[in-house]
C-alpha cells in the first residue's frame, strides 16, 4: 500500500493574537511543524502546542524562521557563515526543550518560509541547516522540498531526508513551488488540490501552471494551517488520500 505523512505548520500564535487552529489539525494530521518564536510563537504557545502534539499522538518537529514576526518570516534575509547554522541551532534547542519537559521527541525539522526559499537555491544556507541538524540530533529528519540542492545535500551528509510537496501550492517548470507573489501560487479548490496531491502520491508527477508534467516525489504533503477553512481543508484531503488506499503515516514510520 502506498503512504504519505500529512503535516501542518503549528503554534503560529503570539501572545494575544491567535492564528490557526491547531487542535483540530492536529487530530487530522500526522505530523506537525511547530514554531520557535523568531518568525511567530512564544515559550507560551510552544509549550500549549508541544502538550497538544502529545494528547493526539502528531509527531512533532521544529518550525524554524528568520527572526521577523512582522513579516511573519517571509522576507529574505542575508546571514555569514556560521550566523544561519547558530539561528537554527537556538530555535531547535528551544522547541527540544519543550518536549523533554513533557517527555515527547523531536522528530523532523522543516524550515520555514523565506529561509526555506533561499535555501533551496544558495548552497551555503543549505550546508548550515543541514549541520545544524547533525549537531542537535542525526537522527532528527530534514524536510526539504522536493527537486531542490536542500534535499540533495542532506542525503549526501547522511542526514533522514522527506521530500516535501504542497496541497495548495501550484508548481512551476522547475518542479518548486511558485512564488507567492503570482496571482496563481494558491489553490484554493478543494477538489483541484486533492487531484493534484493523489497524483503526485500514485504518479510521482505534477503538472505545472503551464501546463508541462515533471516529475515530483511526494513522501510529506503539507496542509497550510492558517487559512479560515483549515480544519476542513485537512480533513478531506486526509479521507480522499485514504479512499485512493493511500495510508497516512508520520514520518519516522514511513522511513521505516
């Protein structure tokens, strides 16, 4: 039977504001991406969204970002040498904290936003992210897109690697996501993203905005978990992936 891990990125709140709704999610999904509290979260938030992680039995991982709640961690930034890889080391140190307090493991570590965009294309950034990992945990699992130097280079260093792909995301000729930017980057029919993702599931193909089909491979599918209709959204593509015989596991099980 063919299997795929479901995440979501979590614990995006601040403060007083609340953004998303995670318990729900959370009962749908197999894997969560939890923020540190650079580009959004606090110690408060990690520390209600670590417990919640537990009470459902969701993986958890770390949500790295660039330090800019303002730009809630979308805006590029510029970092040395040496600069990325201790940014990433202190996020995952926070959120690593969190779960030995509650006795739960930290699984996977999916960058997010901007840093994940550079990183894809600038192999200094890629090298950082992935040392920063070897030197917390080998065991911890990289999430990189699919298609991309990210991805390439943490199976070169030995690090576990998932391909990452993206049920509300369009792709482009390059097989990556399109930029936000464009009028097109979201889907936002259901039923066009369920096609989308099952065919990348069983075909390990998607077709771009522009028509062409590359190949893609899809080992975690992420859900956007900031939208109004999140919940919904996750929880049907969850029964369409598992109506197409498609298990839905995390992500140490589908490494194995």
């Amino acid at each position: 039977m063919l299997k795929v891990d479901l995440n979501s990125d979590l614990g995006e709140s601040y403060g007083r504001y609340t953004l998303g709704c995670d318990e729900e999610l959370l009962k749908t999904i197999s894997s969560a991406n939890v923020a540190c509290g650079f580009h959004a979260g606090d110690p408060t938030v990690m520390d209600y969204t670590v417990q919640l992680a537990k009470k459902y039995h969701t993986a958890l991982g770390a949500h790295p970002g660039f330090p800019d709640r303002q730009g809630f961690g979308r805006r590029p930034m510029l970092m040395k040498k040496g600069e990325l890889k201790n940014l990433i080391l202190y996020q995952l140190g926070a959120l690593q904290a969190f779960a030995a307090a509650y006795g739960v493991q930290l699984e996977h570590v999916k960058p997010h936003g901007a840093l994940n965009n550079m990183m894809v294309h600038n192999e200094m950034y890629s090298e950082e992210i992935c040392d920063a990992i070897l030197a917390i945990d080998p065991q911890l699992i990289l999430v990189a897109p699919t298609n991309t130097l990210t991805y390439d280079m943490g199976k070169a260093k030995g690090l576990r690697t998932i391909s990452e792909v993206f049920a509300d995301r369009r792709y482009d000729d390059d097989g990556y996501i399109l930029s936000r930017s464009q009028p097109q980057a979201m889907i936002e029919d259901i039923d066009t993203a369920i096609a989308q993702v099952i065919h990348m599931v069983k075909y390990g193909k998607v077709t771009t905005i522009h028509g062409k089909e590359v190949n893609i491979k899809a080992e975690s599918i992420c859900v956007h978990g900031d939208g109004p209709i999140a919940r919904a959204y996750a929880h049907t593509i969850r029964n369409a992936l598992e109506a197409a015989q498609i298990k839905i596991c995390n992500m140490n099980t589908y490494l194995g």
